[in-house]
C-alpha cells in the first residue's frame, strides 16, 4: 500500500501531461508519449521552450 502524497501527486502530473497533449492535438497519445520519451527535448515546445542542439561541437 502507498502512502503519502506522493501517488496522488503522480496521478495529478499524468492527468496535466495528457491534458496537454491533448490540447496540443495527440491524437495517438502512447505513440506520442513513446516519442518525448526517447527524446524528451521533444516535450520543451509544450511549455513554450524553444530547442535548438548545439552543433558545433565545442
């Protein structure tokens, strides 16, 4: 049995992540989630955070 606010904390930031996803047009939420995680720079843009790696190498 869990106890704590931790579980309850969880569920609320899964329900915000579909949420947004949803709003933001996913319709194929598993494939999307699938996708931030194996890259999760890929999730920056739903927060209004632009991305770009640093290429040059130094």
């Amino acid at each position: 049995m869990h106890s704590g606010a931790a579980p309850r904390a969880m569920v609320t930031f899964r329900n915000l992540a579909i949420g947004v996803l949803k709003t933001a047009g996913a319709h194929n939420l598993a494939k999307t989630t699938r996708a931030i995680r194996d890259l999760p720079e890929r999730a920056l843009p739903f927060f209004g955070i632009s991305y770009k790696p640093d290429t040059s190498g130094t």
